[in-house]
C-alpha cells in the first residue's frame, strides 16, 4: 500500500521482539522491502515496547538519524498513535510528508487518530470463527492437519492518503 502511494523510504518501528509477532511482522516488512529493492530506512528494525511512548522515542530517534523517511510501518496501532504524536511535535504533516501505517485495526484507536490511521486488519473475528468451526468439526471427527491462513487487509485512512 505504501508503495503505491509513492513512498520508497520507508522505516520500521516494532514492539518487544520477545513476541513472534513483533518478529514476524519485522521480517515480513523486510522481506516485502527487498523483494521491491528498497533499503529499510534507519538501516534495521527498531524494537521497543508495544505502546505510545515507544512509538514517540522510535519516531524522534528515526528522525535524527535520518531525516529522509517518507513513511512508517509501526507494529502495532499505539506505537503508530506516538508516531503520529512525535511527527505532530516536529510539525511534519501526514501523509504529506510521512505517512503512518498501523497493525491490528483496533478502531478505537485508528479512527480516533489524527488524521485517522491507516491499519493492517488481521481479521480476527473471522480467525475466530474459523477457529470455532474447526473445534466443531474435530468434535464430530473430522481431521485436518496442517496450518491454516487467512490474508489480513489494508484498511486505508488519512495517515496514508490525503482525504480527497
């Protein structure tokens, strides 16, 4: 989605790399950068908490390190909402300037951001749901092995495309 949108700098802000899923969405940015033969800005993935504050410090720190960012990836929607806090603070305008872009979804926090944020969508109520029917399904003894995925989404807001 960045990509589309012009942006070819992009950095990456992550919670504690202790969790798979700030690991996972670590490589799976990198691996999205190189395949289009883009450099991860700020030269690696910044880890930290899975809150606000982290999300502001990793901002600040990106920004003094190197001022040429055009977007971030934050791992989760709190280290976007202190992304979009610190880049407010350098009055850097978004998406103009920087565009921001969340994980989870969770819209309380995404559509009360200013401007509201773009989000990767996991869809868990219908992982939910998937789960439930083949808890069902193993009861009345039906087997299936292996991993089962579901695609996340891109929910598009005005922390990555000016309102039209």
């Amino acid at each position: 989605h960045l990509v589309t949108t012009g942006r070819t700098r992009i950095a990456h802000i992550s919670g504690d790399p202790s969790y798979a899923a700030a690991r996972d969405r670590a490589q799976g940015v990198t691996e999205s950068l190189d395949q289009l033969g883009l450099p991860l800005m700020g030269d690696r993935v910044l880890f930290g908490s899975w809150n606000e504050a982290w999300g502001r410090g990793a901002t600040r720190l990106l920004l003094d390190g190197d001022d040429r960012i055009d977007a971030i990836v934050a791992g989760s929607d709190q280290i976007a909402r202190g992304a979009l806090d610190a880049l407010h603070d350098r009055q850097i305008r978004i998406p103009e300037d920087i565009a921001v872009i969340g994980f989870d979804n969770w819209t309380v926090l995404a559509t009360n951001s200013r401007p509201q944020l773009t989000s990767i969508d996991l869809r868990l109520e219908e992982l939910g749901r998937l789960a439930a029917r083949r808890l069902f399904e193993a009861m009345d003894g039906v087997e299936r092995h292996g991993i089962e995925t579901l695609r996340c989404r891109v929910v598009t807001r005005d922390s990555t495309t000016p309102s039209q």
